[in-house]
C-alpha cells in the first residue's frame, strides 16, 4: 500500500503513492470530481493496487480541463455529473 505525501488542497489534491518495485513509471490518473469524500474513496482504492499509480484531484470542471489540456496524465476518471 503507498502513503500519502500531501492532502489535498484548494482545487487540487495529490495522492502519491511509493514509486512501484519493478522500476516503471507509475501511471498518472486525474480524478475530476466536486465530492471530496469521492477524491478519499477513490485513494483508498488506488492505494490497494500496490503502488503502481498516482491519484490526481481536481475539485472543479475547469481545474480539471486545465489539467487534461496539460496533458501531463496517463488516464482520467471523471464524474459525469459535475
């Protein structure tokens, strides 16, 4: 399981997880969603894959649409609601 290394903040919050054993890049993932309480469930089960990624979180639609337009993430997770 990673540990946190920063709660989220403002608009934006990051779960960094420990960098994977096998020496591969983690796989960035930006969760877009208003909820908060979301942005904690869906750490908890990133966490539980071992390490292999980074969680992301944008508590806004625009945060978010700023975020995809870096480009600087390998998956999105979206609530289709916001």
């Amino acid at each position: 399981m990673g540990t946190a290394t920063r709660p989220p903040d403002g608009d934006r919050g990051r779960e960094a997880l420990s960098p994977p054993q096998d020496g591969h890049k983690p796989i960035r993932v930006l969760l877009i969603d208003d909820d908060q309480d979301d942005f904690f469930l869906t750490r908890e089960l990133v966490s539980d894959l071992g390490g292999r990624y980074t969680l992301d979180w944008a508590a806004t639609y625009e945060a978010g649409l700023e975020a995809i337009c870096m480009q600087t993430h390998d998956a999105y997770l979206l609530d289709y609601r916001l």
